[in-house]
C-alpha cells in the first residue's frame, strides 16, 4: 500500500491537483495524534489512580496483619515457619487484589460490549485479549506491591512481641 | 458543660492526637489528594480549553455565513455577496469603509512539534480591515505583512506548537511557499494558532476565484448586533447567517470540552469511592486506637453526639489537608502548560493552556470535604455506640 501510494503522489506531482496518499489506518492514526498525545495524558492519569490506589490497598492489608499479628504469634509456635506465613499474608493480599480486579475488568467489558458510550467523537472502543492479560498481571502486580511490606513485618515477627501484644 | 464546649473540647482531643497516628492519617491524606489532582488536571484541560474558545470572540463583532454552514470550513460567499453586506447598517465604518475583514479559510499540514505527524493548521486570508475587526491584535516580533505578497504572518499559539513557524522560516504546502514575517498575539485566543495572510492570494494559490469563506464584521455597538443580523437575513440578494462571534465560538467548543469534563468527572468519582475506602479505614483506626478514651468520656457524661462530631471534623481535617495539598500540587504542575489540540467541529488545531482556576480549586476542595465525610460518618456512629464496659477493658 505505501509503494502505490508513492505512485500516486508522484502522479501527481507539481500538477494542479496535488495528492497525498496514506494508508486509511495511517489516516485515523495521525487524526488520533493531532488530539494531543492522547496515549500519555491516559497513561499518565492512570499512573495517579493506580499509586493512589495502591497506598490504599497497602493501608488495608497493613491494617489487617496488625490485628491480627496475635494470631500469628500463635501460628508460628504452632511450628508454620516464617515462610509460609509470608506466603500467608500475601495469598491474602493477591486474592482480594483478584476480587476486586476482576470485577472491574468484567465491568470494564460489559461496558465496552455496549459500544460507544461517547456520541460518535471516539467512536471505537474494543477490549482486545492482549490488554485483558496485561490487566490480570498488573492485578497480582498490585496485590503484591501493597501485601509485600506487612508480609515482610509478619514473618520477621518474633513469638514473643506478637503474644504480648493480646 | 453545655454541649459546644464539650464538643470542642473532644475535637481538640481527636486533632491534637493526630500526630500519633501519622502513619495512617498520612495515607488517608494522600488518598485523597490523589483523587483532587486528577480531578483538577483533567478539568483544567476542559477549562483552558474552552477559555481559548470563548476568549477569541466578541460580544461586539459578528461572524456571517452562508446560511445552513455549521462552520467556517463549510461556509461560501462570492465577492458580490460580501460587497452587499459590507453595506448593512449597524456595521461600523471608518470614513467610507466598513471595518470588516472578508475571510477565506483553509488547512494546512504542519507537523506537531514532538511528534512528527501532521497537523491541521489553519491558515487564514484576511482583508486589510483583519487588525481593526479584531482589536486584540498585534505584533509581537518581526512585522506585518505585506498585502499582494506572499507572505505571512504566525499566532503565537502554532509557533509554540508546530514545527518551522519561526520568523524568518519558509512555509512548503503543496505548490506554495510562505515567508514568515512576524508573529501575531490576540489576547490568547485561538486566533494565536492561525497563520494569516492576503486573502487575495491565498484565492490564487487555492483556485478559489473571488471567493471568501466568511465576513468578520466589527459592529459599531453590541446592540446593533439585530439590526445587522435582521437587515442581511431579510435580504433577497444574500443567503447568510449571522451569529455573534462569542456564540459561535461557545458552540464550537461544547463537543470538545464535553468530552473531556465527563472523562474528569468519570475518573474522579471512580478514584472518589477507592479514596473514601481508605479514609474509612483510617477513621476506623483512629477509633478503635482510643476506645478506652473514648469509653472514658461518655463515662463522664460526655454527650455521645459530641463524640460523633468530633470524629467527623477530624475526618473533614485530613481530607481538607488532603485537598488543599492535591490543589497546590495540580496548580503548580499543570497551571500554564501549553499544549494544542483538534477541534472536531473545523478539523483545526487549537492550542490552549491548563487552566487552574479558583473555581476548581475549590471544586476539588469541596470533592475531598465530601470524601471525608463520609469515610468518617460509620467510625463515628460506631465510636458513639461502644459499649463503654467492654470498651473500657478493652487494651
């Protein structure tokens, strides 16, 4: 398509009827970056959402392992070693991540299935399979970012803080 | 103790004790700054955008069209036209001419600074008359330029813009080249992403004939705005239209800045719940640190609505903080940022800047206040309902 596209410009040339020939694909792209740098500006809100988000999540699972940090204590005299309450803490953390992740995504797509929800001005709206599973990577991203600092806490716990605490 | 002074006194208690638990407090507070930034910086773009827009019109200039064109791409007047119109009364005149500029309109492709696709800028062929329509006018650098030449003069606005619009440059579209001579400020308007030049030869250089696109007409008062627009309407000779230039430029804007304030507001209340949740939580916290003073109080005889009240204000106290901290932050990083964008409606460049203006600062403010209401609402009625025995044991 660019090769015949060559040829008709340079058809035309110096004529009094000018072409430019681009692909229709390339058309709709250069149309989409003459509204602004629509990828950044995206990219850039929802890094704001996401580290808010994240702070929030790291907030809850904090808050969990602190009142919970007895029952630790307890599990760990009971012989769990300090690695599987890691484990513990962070399955606990990536399964909430995964709750509320995946009900956003299956939002997400409900509403996507209902096409345009804008009037015609950005008339395409699709969900590719390929940004589902980088949706799902960045859900277990986010579980463990925001269970990684109370986890860390929790196995480094020593028995006795933890049962002084009750 | 009447029941002010007992609330103030346990809201100073609550607030006093917020540095010992600055940990949770701090994550409530960046929750909700969060959410106030991304609010404000999105809808400072539909601010900004939509100030360019209205900025560029005049209650006392008027536009004329051919009747049933929704812009001025798709607008067309012969020269026999435009003589008859530039007889309308209420039209101002200066000695025997009418202060009014005959317009053609047309794009050009100019890439974007940045990035290297093109961009529609328009390129406008003005009349003599074009400076005293529009009073805003004016040269900034270099000078203007000469009419029967081809060349040029640049808005402010595209040369920030897009690439090669520098005075002293050569403009390549098509079969024609431009000199760019000067370079043009109007007050911020969107006339700043235009290139001007002699309509006559642009005519030439786009085969158009003598033909304009549109008339920017200065009234010679804001009231004559009727008698103009009623003379040309009933007028056999003219198919036109005739619109204030304000409205018209209020009408283009209304897709874009739609858009992009739902998009704001959309985001934002989405962040809003995820922020709320983290306010709860900390309130909750906050609580459930201080059952024993809490208990000790409502012992004493503390009214229990006092206890509710002040665990809502210091609720309100981190989300003010918390809004006031995302406010200053989007002013200071977003506040003047210059960027262009398309407008739907003439398929044209518009360059604007982010405005943050009072109104939404205080936008965000109010958003976060309300965030902080209610995450404190459950704490506090839980706060007001321990049990004071338990509570009192309670380590």
């Amino acid at each position: 398509a660019q090769q015949m596209g060559a040829k008709f410009d340079s058809m035309f040339a110096n004529s009094s009827a000018e072409t430019k020939t681009t692909t229709e694909k390339g058309f709709v792209e250069g149309f989409a970056k003459q509204v602004g740098d629509i990828g950044s500006i995206m990219i850039a809100i929802l890094v704001a959402v996401l580290f808010t988000m994240l702070l929030v999540a790291a907030n809850t699972m904090a808050q969990s392992v602190r009142e919970r940090t007895s029952e630790m204590g307890v599990l760990k005299t009971l012989g769990f070693s300090s690695g599987s309450i890691l484990a513990l803490v962070l399955g606990e953390s990536v399964l909430i991540a995964v709750i509320g992740g995946s009900l956003g995504l299956g939002l997400a797509w409900l509403i996507v299935q209902n096409g345009d929800p804008t009037n015609g001005m950005l008339p395409i709206f699709i969900l590719p399979a390929r940004d589902v599973v980088i949706g799902a990577v960045m859900i277990v991203v986010l579980g463990l970012i925001a269970g990684a600092l109370p986890a860390f806490n929790a196995m480094n716990l020593k028995i006795t803080d933890a049962l002084r605490r009750s | 103790m009447n029941f002010i002074s007992q609330t103030f006194a346990v809201t100073m208690l609550n607030l006093r004790t917020i540095p010992q638990r600055l940990g949770s407090s701090g994550v409530a507070i960046i929750g909700i700054a969060g959410v106030v930034i991304v609010l404000v910086s999105v809808l400072s773009i539909a601010q900004g955008f939509s100030a360019a827009m209205e900025q560029t019109g005049s209650d006392s200039r008027a536009l004329v069209m051919r009747s049933g064109a929704d812009s001025e791409m798709t607008s067309g007047l012969g020269a026999p036209e435009i003589d008859i119109i530039k007889q309308a009364p209420g039209l101002r005149r200066e000695g025997q001419a009418g202060v009014a500029s005959a317009e053609l309109y047309v794009i050009i492709d100019i890439p974007k600074i940045g990035t290297n696709s093109p961009a529609n800028v328009p390129m406008r062929g003005v009349e003599p008359m074009a400076s005293t329509v529009r009073s805003e006018f004016s040269i900034v650098e270099g000078r203007m330029f000469q009419f029967g030449t081809n060349e040029v003069v640049v808005g402010r606005g595209a040369v920030a813009n897009f690439q090669g619009l520098t005075v002293g440059s050569t403009i390549h579209s098509g079969q024609n080249t431009w000199q760019v001579v000067g370079m043009f400020e109007t007050d911020g308007s969107i006339a700043e992403t235009e290139i001007w030049c002699d309509s006559r030869v642009l005519q030439g250089a786009y085969r158009r004939g003598n033909t304009y696109q549109t008339l920017l007409a200065s009234l010679d008062s804001s009231q004559s705005f009727d008698t103009f627009r009623d003379w040309l309407t009933a007028n056999p000779q003219v198919n036109v239209q005739v619109r204030r230039e304000t409205e018209y430029y209020a009408q283009q804007s209304r897709a874009l800045s739609t858009l992009i304030r739902t998009v704001g507001f959309g985001i934002a209340a989405l962040m809003g719940i995820g922020a709320v949740f983290g306010a709860i939580l900390t309130m909750y916290t906050a609580v459930s640190t201080r059952s024993r003073e809490i208990a000790t109080l409502r012992a004493l005889g503390f009214n229990t609505t006092s206890v509710v009240v002040s665990v809502l204000t210091e609720s309100l106290a981190l989300a003010a903080i918390g809004g006031a901290i995302g406010g200053v932050l989007a002013y200071v990083a977003f506040n003047g940022y210059q960027t262009s964008t398309m407008n739907f409606s003439t398929f044209s460049q518009v360059a604007f800047a982010f405005q943050v203006t009072p109104r939404l600062l205080t936008m965000g403010l109010t958003y976060a206040l309300l965030m902080g209401l209610i995450g404190g609402l459950f704490p506090a009625l839980r706060a007001a309902r321990l049990p004071i025995p338990s509570a009192l044991r309670e380590l």
